[in-house]
C-alpha cells in the first residue's frame, strides 16, 4: 500500500509582508528639512547604528494563492 504525500494536495500561497525597526540618528542642522537631508545623505537608514530596543514589528499585508 502507497503512502499518499499529504503536501501535495495543498495549494501555494504568496505571503508578502514587512518588518520594520525604529532607529535614530543625531546629526547637526539649521532646521528639520536639513536634518533630514544630512541624516540620509552618507547612508540608508537601514544601515545607521543606533536602534531602539523593543522596536522591531512585524505585518502582513498580502496573501496571494499562487496557481502552478
């Protein structure tokens, strides 16, 4: 007697969702726009050191059946 694969009768699903962190930098400005301008000048967010504790979220926004 065959064993039956029970995964190959489950459809697929694209999950698409994001992650963030809050992060901060301390840059020296004239005013807010400026501040802005100087604080993602040289990098990214995702690459600035500073990170708040406890921050970290998650979310799904997407659930896509996927045909093959």
């Amino acid at each position: 007697m065959m064993k039956v694969d029970q995964q190959t009768k489950m459809s697929r699903y694209k999950v698409q969702g994001e992650y963030t962190y809050k992060v901060f930098k301390i840059v020296k400005a004239d005013n807010e726009e400026q501040a802005k301008v100087i604080a993602q000048d040289n990098e990214p967010l995702c690459e600035w050191e500073t990170i708040e504790q406890d921050s970290y979220s998650e979310s799904v926004k997407n659930v896509v059946k996927v045909c093959i």
